[in-house]
C-alpha cells in the first residue's frame, strides 16, 4: 500500500431524525512516503437499520443527502428491508437481512498522480475500516468530467487543480474503464441501473496483494 487517509467523520448537530444517523466521512489522501496529498475521498454509512428503528422509512433517509439519494435504486419497493432482485442476482443471493450501505461516494486523484491505484488504495482503505455493520459497499462509476459546474459547490481552486477538462470527452468509453476499474476490488454492476455493488456479508479482509493488477488506466479522476 502506497496512501493512507487523514479522515474525519461530520457530526450533524441534530439530536433526532435522519441526519442524525447518516454518518459522513470525509478527507485527504496523502502518499505514504512523503505525505503529499494526492487527492480527496468521500463516503457515506447509511445505516438504514437503525433509521427503520426510528420511524425513517429507507427512502425518506437517503433522501436526507442528495449524495446518497441515487442509491436508493438498489432497495426493493416491494418487499420491506430488501434488496431488488437485480443486487440479489448481481451477488448471487436470496435474501439478505440487512439494508445497511457504504457509499463510496466520491474519489478524485490530481492529474500528476493518476495511473498509480491511489484512488483505488483509498477505496480498499475504506472498505476494510467502514465495512462493519454494512451489508452492501455500492459505488456510481461517473466520470468526474462530466457532471456539469461544480455541482458540490468545491473550491475553484480545487476544481482547477484536478484538471478534469483534460480527461477523456468519450463518456461511454470512460465509463466502462471506470467499471473494469472497480470491479478489481469486487464491485460487480447492477443491471438496469449506473451503480455497482460489493458485497460485504462477511466484511472485507481482502488483502492488497489479491487485489489484481490493471492492465490499462482508468481516465474519470481516480
């Protein structure tokens, strides 16, 4: 492993509702052997179980962040507390027990140090201390260069820093680099819908070296 993360948690000041229960992790990925930052991570833990015990229905809790909003695709409308049959048949599952996610939500890389799997350490990073107590890790593989101006409100500066009008302008292309990308870590994609999931049934201990090795680079800012 060539990263480590300085990441910090953010705390709603709400005592009650859905804020108070979706956690929000957030930081810097920084080279392990200089400490330079390399790039940014977000992610979500939707503990949707503990939402459910308060009263939340699942859909009015994602719909707390519209960053976790779009992961409610992966939730069955008709049976309470599972998964669509699309999750089930990407996993190979019956039923699962628990609707409880990790959203990777967001990864980007500065241009000078793209092509090395830091984002993708960052992910690994992220699974094995976020996993407990989720049954399912899901990510969106979006190109970040072409989700319009800015729509997180990031610094300009920052923005301008990741360079992302440099990037590919074939989105399709990008995309499915994006997904071969991932799925080096186990995500699987889930048909009818732009997410891809991991699952976390009996947690993540994969080790890095098992992790393959890629044959091209993925262009998307990771």
């Amino acid at each position: 492993m060539d990263v480590v993360i300085e990441m910090s948690r953010t705390l709603s000041p709400a005592e009650y509702g859905p804020e108070a229960i979706l956690a929000e992790y957030s930081g810097n990925i920084l080279r392990m052997d200089d400490e330079r930052k390399v790039g940014r991570v977000r992610a979500y833990v939707a503990d949707i179980e503990r939402a459910r015990q308060h009263g939340y229905d699942a859909l009015e809790f994602l719909d707390v962040d519209g960053s976790t909003w779009p992961y409610n695709t992966l939730l069955s409308r008709r049976k309470a507390g599972s998964f669509t049959a699309g999750v089930n048949r990407a996993l190979g599952i019956d039923e699962v027990y628990s609707q409880n996610l990790l959203i990777i939500d967001r990864v980007e890389i500065l241009p000078r140090y793209r092509g090395h799997d830091y984002g993708l350490q960052a992910m690994h990073l992220m699974l094995g201390h976020l996993a407990l107590g989720c049954r399912l890790a899901a990510i969106k593989p979006y190109p970040l260069q072409f989700e319009g101006n800015n729509p997180l409100g990031e610094s300009h500066a920052w923005r301008q820093r990741l360079r992302l009008e440099k990037l590919s302008r074939n989105e399709a292309a990008s995309t499915r680099r994006l997904q071969r990308h991932y799925g080096r870590l186990g995500f699987v994609p889930v048909k009818g819908t732009e997410l891809m999931v991991l699952d976390l049934d009996e947690g993540y201990s994969r080790p890095w070296s098992d992790v393959p090795e890629s044959s091209a680079t993925a262009i998307g800012a990771v």
